[in-house]
C-alpha cells in the first residue's frame, strides 16, 4: 500500500529542548520532502533541515542524529519557541509500484508534533499514521497507526470547513514597498478570525535576499530576548521597535533603514486557537533604495566657484517690495516617484526644525499648491506665487514684503512614491537654506522735516511752507506708494488740527475742510520735497502747522495698506491783525408799528482803522420763540447785503416782501416788511462784517460786530379794536328782534283764528 499526506500546514511546537531541534533554526523547521515517505514500509528521513537521519518504519528505529545549532542561538522552550506553520510535500517513493493514491486531508492532535495520513481506497478502511515525538523522551520518535473509516475522515473534514469563515488570518501591507537608506517606515500587522484572548502576540521575522530561508528573528511581543544578534543592538537603542496599535495590531517601526534591511518581512502571530485553521503569519518585501535626492538653493548672479560665499547670503527688503527665492530640487531614483517642493520660514536665529519652521507655500505630490495657514490670504489674492522653472528649478515670490516676513527660508524637498495599495508614503526629504531675510519697515525710516522755522507775515502777503520727506525710502512705485499733506491747529488749541491740503498717493491735490475756494497750492519742488503756498494769509490762518508724510504698500488684492505715518514738529504762523473796530447800532424806524403797516428797520455801522478798500456787509437776523415757548429761538437769516454790493435773502417769519438797501457808506436799511403779521414779531439784531480782497480776488473776513436787540411787535389799531364788538352787538340785536317779533305774531294769528 502506497500513500503519502497532501500539501498541508503542519505546525512544529515542541515542548522541550530536544537534541533534534536544539537551536532556535532548527525548532522551527520540520521538513518532509520528496522521498520522505515512500511508503507504508519505507523510510522516513530528514534530509533537508540539518542533518540526515535515517529511520525505517519496520527496519530499525533509536535515536536520531542530533544536529549542531548556530553559535549564537539559545534553547528553544515553550515561552521562546516560534509555533509556525510549514507546507509540508510528500510524494510516493520512486520505485515503488502501489495502488491509486488519493489526497487526503492530514489532521492536527493536540498532542502530537505532526501528523499526516495515508490509506488504501481499495478498502473501507483507511489508516491514519501520527509522526510523534514523545513528550517523555527527547530524541526518540516513535510511530503508531489508528484505523479510521471513510465516513470518519470524511467527517472529519467536513469539520474543518465548517469553521474556515471564522478562520485566522494575518494581514500586512501589499508589497513590494520602497523606501530609501537612512528613512523611517513603518509596517502594520493585524490579525483577526482568531481564538482565545483578544491581546494576541507578534514576532517578526526577515527573509534577506542572499539567504531567502534563513529567518532572522527581529522583534517580539512576549519576548524581550528574541532579537537575533544582527538586531540586538539596534532593538535595544529603540532603533527597531514593535508598536502596539491594539490587541491584534502592531506596527514594525525602523527608525533608520540601512541597505541589509532590504528583503521579506514576516509577521507571524503564535496560535490561541483550539485547532490550526487559516494563516498565522503574512509577509511584505521590503526593498531598500540608496538616497538619490538633491536639494539646493538656485545661484542667484554673482561670483562662482572659490569666490562664491560658503554661508547662505543675508537679503535686505524694503518693506512692499517683492521677495523672490530659487530653489534647486532634483533625484535620480530608478523607481517612479513625486517630488513636493515647499518653502519655509523660521524666525530670526531659531534652531531650524519642524516645531520652529512655518510652511509658506509648497507644491504638494498631486501638483496641487498650498500655503501655510498664515499665508493662505495672500495666496489667493496672487500676492503669493509658487512657479516651476524647467525641470529642477522652483521659484517663490512673495509680494508686498512685511515685516513679519524677515526670518530664515528654505527650502524642503520630499520624495513621495505610491504603494501598491494606492496610497502615498514619503521615502526620503531634505533640506536646503536659501537666505537669511531681513524686512526694512517703512515705520523705522520714515522721517518728516519742515521748514523754513517760524513764520510772521502780514495779511494778504503769501504763506510758504517746505516740507523733506526722508529715510532710506524706495520710490514710490508698484510696490511702495505716499501721500504728504499738512495739518494746521490754531494757537493753543489741542491736538493736531485740520487739514489744510495734501497730496494723495496719485500726486491728486485736494483741500481741507473750510479752505475751498481760496487759492492754495500743493505741490511737489523736488524727490522727496513738497510745498504749501497760500497765495493771500489772513489772520484766520495764524496756527501752529505740521506736515504729515504716509507711506503705503500694497495689500491682498491689490489695495494700498498703510503702513507707516510720520508727523513733523510744529511750524508757529503768525498773520498780523488788520486791526479793524467794527460798531453797529439798529433802531426800528417811527418807533410803533401796526398790524398790516411796512416796517423798517435801520443799522448804522462805524469802522476805526482797517487797510485801504474795505469792505462792509451788513445781514440782519430774527429770533423767535417757539409754540409754547417763551424764551427766544435760534436766530434766521431775513436779509443783508454782502461785501461785494450782493443782496441776500433770508425768509420771512410771516411771509411776503423783504428789501434791503444801503441808504449811506455806513448805514444800512432792511425795509418793506409789508403787511406785517402777528409773526412777523420778534427780536431782530443786525449782523455787520469788515473785508478786505488781496491780489489774488479773494476776500477775508478783516473784522465782525453785533447791533444791539430791536424788539417788532405789530400792534392791532382802535378802530379794529371797536370793530369787532360793533359787529358782535349788531349781530346779537338783530336775533333777539326777530325773536321776538315772531312770537308776537305768532299769538296775534291765533287769536285772530279763534274769533
């Protein structure tokens, strides 16, 4: 009878240090291969695993030969031993001649180290041998033989189908997986379908390409001692480590990969379960690139080779002004990988290191271009610009420099390759210095300088006022942009005062509140000089002056930001008086008026001193109370005649006609009030003002007075008086006769009925 077990996963536990299995290699291996089991008679011989016993089933029997281990491993015991699984292959012997051989399913018992079965299916019966080693004897091997029937080993395998959907099964990433010397990886392991408690154990194990079956145990779960002398150390520096994500995953962490660590890990997870069933361990290629990436700064002009500087060179930027850096980023790696260039910043003398360096803008593995949370604004207003020149060269602009823009830059070059699983895994980065940056804000050289010092000048004589705008200022331009004006505040009074004119960032020349009209210039004499002139002083322009200098950048989208203001010291002006005495006094003409009459009121004005060509306006204003009011409210314009012979109207309380006239050089008249009403009534008061017109024909306000109060109050006349109750009498007589000559009439014609 010929027979032999099909392809299967036998496991090897022993139990004890045996003399066969003594060192660590050899516990792990039991190896059946062709012509092993030839037979029912044959032999049994392990020719593979280290040595080459010999052991005929009814021929002799004893001990096996025992086999020398490495010098370097250990006994192998119940804690340190590695339950694992190996395909075991039989075949029948070459020249023994037997009946048809069928696979049949080989079947694990607990207490045995390895079973497998053969039969005869020319009978109904079929016996299932067990390759045992005793647990009481440590280098003898015995077998024995049990019948089983068909329907036995059938439902015996019928069982162990019957829990394959429940089966073990160990999963690591799909390789192979490339990562560069001198990188970081990690790679997962997770187990499930298993038995028993839910912290299960890991061991690693590698598999290098020169020696594909030599196992090199790495690093374990449950023992501290399972590391193989070529591990050791670098297991014990927390170089190589085994990270516990939860009770059935782990991570292999190689904090430093070197060249020899190229080859096929192997995650194997000892049994919990009551029965072998499904996959105890997974395994990965790992292969190991040399690091081809290069990254430097682009050469800005200038000197080359021994006269280039060593150092990176140290960048001054005006504030506003574009800062433009070049970096160089280029591998040679055979395999087909993604560079992500980016740009940083670290503040002035900090240690560079991924806590103190801030991303500015980088060009992600997808192409895809992001900016550091800060910068994410000044990205998407195109202020921040990433661009790729040619094949190794990036260049970063970064628009309308800032002074929390001065710091270190540099630039970081990743090596992104894809996995088989899709996903993208960096394999090697480095970095390069560029420049160190320095941000001259435009608030530390502005400086403002007026002159010519302390001015007095008489009235109607022209103003002049210099203003120097200096530091160390870039033209005003497309990044950079200022505006000059000056301020005046009237003596003793507070602050800075209004605004007289300036010039905007477009050289447009405006004026302040108060000054339209007049004849003031603005303008810019020379680079960095501008002037005020006032073509005609007068003593309201008497102040103390400043000039104030802005300087602007450009902002997000373009706009200007204001980015620094200086003031000058105060300028004193003083404009001499005109020395001009203005008296007024106002009377109402006849004394009484009448309701309906036309009143007039006249002001008689004097002037004491005052330059030749004065002028005289004279307006005249009314103040009344309100419904319910007794006290007066605020005074309204009726009318007046300006400087210039110009009459003005106002509005008439009661409505209706308003004249005014001069009647003399110094005597006004506001007449033909006509029809004058209850509300024409009030306190009127007349308002004189002394002018004087310069060479340039505008005129100033030399002197002003105030009459004293004239009280109109329209009187009602006695004939109106007596009126009024001539009509009610007439009134009230004629309806008390025609009363009573009714009811005379009305008893006259009933008497005369009744007779």
């Amino acid at each position: 009878m010929g027979c032999w077990p099909p392809p299967c996963w036998v496991p090897a536990r022993p139990t004890r240090p045996l003399t066969l299995l003594h060192a660590r290699d050899d516990g792990r291996k039991v190896v059946v291969q062709q012509d092993h089991v030839g037979g029912l008679l044959g032999h049994v011989g392990a020719r593979d695993a280290h040595g080459d016993a010999d052991v005929g089933l009814l021929e002799r029997g004893g001990v096996v030969h025992a086999i020398p281990g490495h010098r370097h491993d250990g006994p192998l015991g119940e804690d340190t031993a590695r339950a694992r699984r190996k395909p075991v292959q039989a075949h029948p012997g070459p020249s023994r001649p037997g009946p048809v051989r069928r696979p049949l399913t080989c079947l694990w018992q607990p207490s045995t180290m390895m079973s497998f079965c053969c039969g005869d299916v020319r009978a109904n019966t079929i016996s299932v041998w067990f390759l045992r080693i005793s647990s009481s004897c440590s280098d003898v091997m015995s077998f024995r033989s049990e019948p089983c029937t068909t329907h036995a080993l059938a439902s015996l395998d019928g069982g162990s189908r019957g829990v394959q959907g429940s089966a073990r099964e160990v999963l690591v990433p799909e390789g192979p997986l490339y990562r560069v010397a001198g990188t970081a990886i990690s790679i997962s392991c997770n187990v499930s379908g298993y038995e028993g408690p839910s912290q299960q154990d890991f061991e690693w194990f590698l598999y290098r390409p020169e020696a594909p079956e030599a196992a090199l145990g790495i690093v374990s779960t449950r023992d501290t001692h399972f590391s193989y002398a070529v591990f050791g150390p670098r297991v014990a520096a927390g170089e190589v480590q085994v990270q516990r994500l939860q009770g059935d995953a782990v991570l292999l962490k190689i904090a430093r990969l070197q060249a020899q660590d190229a080859g096929i890990y192997e995650c194997y997870t000892p049994s919990t379960d009551a029965r072998y069933l499904g996959s105890y361990s997974g395994k990965v290629e790992l292969r190991v690139l040399p690091d081809a990436l290069q990254v430097s700064a682009a050469s800005p002009p200038g000197p080359r080779g021994r006269q280039a500087p060593a150092s990176p060179p140290r960048l001054t930027v005006h504030e506003g002004q574009e800062l433009a850096l070049g970096c160089l980023a280029r591998t040679s790696t055979q395999q087909h990988t993604h560079l992500a260039v980016s740009f940083g910043r670290a503040v002035p003398e900090a240690p560079v290191g991924r806590a103190t360096l801030q991303e500015v803008v980088g060009l992600r593995p997808d192409l895809a271009v992001e900016a550091g949370a800060p910068y994410a604004k000044r990205l998407a207003a195109g202020e921040l610009r990433l661009a790729k020149e040619g094949a190794e060269r990036y260049r970063m602009v970064v628009g309308g420099a800032q002074a929390e823009d001065a710091g270190t830059y540099h630039c970081t070059a990743a090596e992104w390759i894809q996995d088989p699983d899709g996903s993208w895994a960096q394999i090697a980065e480095k970095r390069a210095v560029l420049a160190h940056v320095d941000v001259q804000t435009l608030s530390s050289q502005l400086a403002v300088a007026v002159g010519p010092g302390e001015r007095r000048i008489g009235p109607g004589e022209p103003l002049e006022l210099l203003c120097n705008v200096s530091g160390a200022l870039r033209p005003a331009g497309r990044h950079a942009a200022y505006s000059v004006g000056w301020e005046m505040a009237p003596a003793g009074a507070p602050g800075p005062g209004r605004l007289v004119a300036q010039l905007d960032t477009e050289g447009v020349g405006s004026l302040g509140p108060g000054y339209e009209g007049r004849h003031i210039a603005m303008e810019k004499v020379a680079s960095r000089t501008y002037r005020l002139r006032l073509e005609a002083a007068r003593p309201g322009d008497a102040g103390t002056y400043r000039c104030l200098a802005k300087a602007y950048v450009r902002g997000s989208g373009a706009r200007l930001r204001e980015a620094a203001s200086a003031r000058s010291r105060p300028l004193p002006v003083h404009v001499r008086e005109e020395g001009v005495v203005l008296e007024a006094v106002a009377w109402l003409a006849g004394g009484t008026v009448y309701r309906g009459e036309t009143a007039s009121l006249l002001c008689n004005i004097s002037v004491r001193g005052g330059p030749p060509g004065l002028r005289l306006a004279a307006s005249w204003w009314v103040e009344r109370p309100g419904d319910g009011e007794l006290s007066p409210g605020p005074a309204q314009l009726v009318g007046g005649v300006a400087q210039d012979g110009v009459a003005e109207l106002g509005v008439r309380p009661g409505g209706g006609p308003v004249s005014v006239e001069l009647v003399g050089p110094r005597s006004h008249r506001l007449r033909r009030l006509h029809g004058l009403g209850p509300e024409d009534g009030g306190v009127y008061h007349c308002a004189p003002s002394a002018w004087v017109q310069h060479a340039d024909r505008s005129w100033y306000q030399a002197g002003s007075a105030r009459s004293g109060p004239v009280t109109v109050y329209p009187y009602t006349h006695a004939l109106d008086t007596l009126f009024v109750p001539l009509l009610v009498g007439a009134g009230v007589a004629l309806v008390t006769g025609a009363t009573v000559l009714g009811t005379i009439t009305c008893c006259f014609m009933k008497r005369l009925r009744k007779r």
